[in-house]
C-alpha cells in the first residue's frame, strides 16, 4: 500500500489543530515548510 506524505501531514495536522486549537498558527507554519519542502525536492526527501 503506497501513502503519499502530503495528504498524510494535513490528516495529522488537522486533527492536531482539533485536539489543541492554540497550536494553530505553529502547526499551518510546520504544514507549509513540509510542503514546500517535498514540492521543492519531491520524492528524494
């Protein structure tokens, strides 16, 4: 079973930002390095 990493970080992010709502603007931070991270290097992360 193949899972792709960007879906799975917003998932965990989401329910992150759920279970501990003042987190929100240091979890959308850690969320948007990550996927520009894998949009920059792809795969090779």
């Amino acid at each position: 079973m193949y899972v792709s990493i960007g879906p799975l970080v917003a998932l965990v992010a989401g329910i992150l930002i759920l279970v501990v709502p003042r987190l929100l603007n240091f979890i959308v931070a850690i969320y948007l390095i990550i996927i520009g991270l894998l949009g920059l290097f792809g795969p090779r992360l």
